[in-house]
C-alpha cells in the first residue's frame, strides 16, 4: 500500500512524541526559515561550525607555538596539547544528533521500537537511517512499506519536527519531488 495521509500522520506523530528526537529536531531556524527552502539543517550545521572556528584555530595556533619551543617552561611539549573549549566539539557525542545522520538515526529507532503495538503504523514493514552521495553526503529516515514501496522522510531539512519534508525514495536519491508533511497528500 503507497504511503498514505494517515500513515504518514502516524509516523510525524511517533517522532514529534519522543523527547529526544523533538529536542534534536526542533530549531529556532525553523522559524526563521522557510520550511520550503529545505535549507534549515544545512545552514544549522554552517554555524555550528562558524561558531566554534576560532576556537580550532586558536588551538592550532597555540599547539604549533608550543610545538617550537615558544612557551617553554609553561607546557611541557611532550604531554600537554592545548584543547579550545568549544560550542559543538567534534568529540562531543551530543553533536552528532543534531546533523542529519544522528537525526535519521534516532527517528528511525524511534519508529522501528513503535511499529509492533502501534496500529497507525500497521502498513510499515520497516524503518532505517539511510544515506545519499551527492556532492553533499546526507542522510534520511528510510520507510519501506509492506507492498515494497519505500519513502525517505527527511526532518533535517526542515528542523521542524511537525513537519518534515517526504519524498519518493528515487527522488530523495536525486534532490527532487519533496513535499512538506503540511501538504503532503499521500501518494497513490
């Protein structure tokens, strides 16, 4: 059965319950930026990096001076390395569920732990976090559905957790045909 309205509805509803997922998802960029530009994630991720540059800067620079001998007696070179304190380490766990492999990840465990008892759910066969090269890595939450049909339900685009953008699992592979779940109708 093609993904319907109500299927559809169930699976928004499942993710935007889950604490996690709704505080990972959800982003002031969603109110900033249309949900149509599909850009919020990607601008999202842009400043987590911008915020936190001169940071890994600062440590380079510092690291470099210290491995030529200018703060000798205050480092010693061969056991300390200056760590910036930074905003989204690239060490921090927590960073990780806010792009959209970490997003992906967590909405479809989220989905696949609800597809036993919950009813609205009953024509999914399956739910995974799956990925697409092109230019730019990405990743979505992969929804086969029982008569094989399969969809990618994308909430990085958006970081609206009430509305993320569906796609036909082709068109998701070629950055085309998403429609938001506000408009969404169900495909046929």
């Amino acid at each position: 059965m093609a993904l319907t309205i109500k299927t559809a509805g169930a699976i928004v509803s499942v993710v935007k319950n889950d604490p996690n997922c709704k505080k990972n998802i959800d982003s002031i960029l969603a109110y900033i930026l249309p949900d149509s530009a599909g850009a919020a994630g990607g601008v999202r991720n842009f400043l987590m990096v911008l915020v936190d540059t001169p940071n890994y800067a600062a440590e380079k620079l510092v690291n470099k001076a210290r491995d030529a001998g200018s703060f000798v007696g205050l480092m010693d070179p061969a056991k300390e390395r200056y760590i910036a304190p930074k905003i989204f380490s690239n060490q921090d766990p927590d960073v990780d569920k806010l792009i959209c492999t970490g997003i992906a990840e967590a909405t479809a465990a989220v989905i696949k732990t609800a597809l036993p008892t919950n009813k609205g759910l009953a024509d999914i066969e399956s739910a995974q976090a799956i990925s697409r090269e092109t230019g730019i890595a990405h990743a979505g939450t992969h929804i086969t559905m029982k008569d094989g049909t399969d969809y990618v339900f994308d909430w990085h685009t958006t970081l609206a957790v009430e509305n993320p953008t569906i796609y036909l699992t082709k068109n998701w592979h070629q950055c085309t045909g998403g429609t938001l779940f506000e408009r969404f109708g169900g495909f046929t």
